[in-house]
C-alpha cells in the first residue's frame, strides 16, 4: 500500500445543528404488537423472494428459529437455483450455437453467389 501525504485519516461527517431535534430513548417500544413487516425495495432481481421474517430482540430464539426454518430450506434452495441457472446457461449456449451454424450457412451461401462470377 502506497502511502497518501494528503491522507488525514477517517472522513468524520459534520455535524449540523437542528434546534427541532428531540432525542426519543423509548423510540423502538413504538410499536408493541407488531404484525406486519415492510420493506422499501429500490432494485431487486427478478425472483427474490423474502420470508421467514422474524423480528425479537433474543439472539437465542433467533438462531433456534433458523433452524428451523432457514436452515432447513438453504441447501435445497441453492441446489435448486443452481439447476435453473444450468438450465438458462445451457439453453442460451444453444442458441448460439444455433444462432452461429445458421450464420455459418449464410455465409457459404453468400459464397456460392460470388463463385459464379
């Protein structure tokens, strides 16, 4: 790593006063009862899919929930994906080679016309 002489370590965002500003300690207790969970999605792959959606504040009853659930469904999930990403990959491979022997074909066409010259 080459050093910077212009580097005068990490960038510290400043800070702009609002007087309008009210610290709120008991902000997370907002919602008591929750039952729905709402995710702003900007950009997303086709085919994304959310769930298993746990919301708690104990570690141990989320890892005991992933077992069950996430954890049970991860390895056949990727296998799964795997097999339809091959499935696109092989058919897009044959439609170039099909798209490349009918390019070829025109070309010796082409060919013959100009041979009669």
């Amino acid at each position: 790593m080459i050093a910077n002489p212009e580097y005068k370590g990490e960038w510290v965002h400043p800070l702009i006063p609002n007087p309008d500003f009210v610290e709120d300690p008991s902000l997370f207790k907002r919602c008591v009862d929750c039952t729905h969970v709402g995710f702003e999605l900007w950009q997303v792959k086709s085919g994304t899919i959310f769930d298993d959606i746990l919301v708690t504040d104990s570690i141990e009853e989320a890892k005991a929930y992933a077992a069950e659930t996430f954890n049970k469904k991860k390895g056949p999930e990727k296998e799964q994906y795997d097999a339809e990403e091959k499935k696109k990959a092989d058919a897009a491979a044959a439609a170039a080679s099909s798209s490349s022997a009918k390019k070829d074909d025109d070309e010796e066409e082409e060919e013959e016309d100009h041979d009669e010259l």
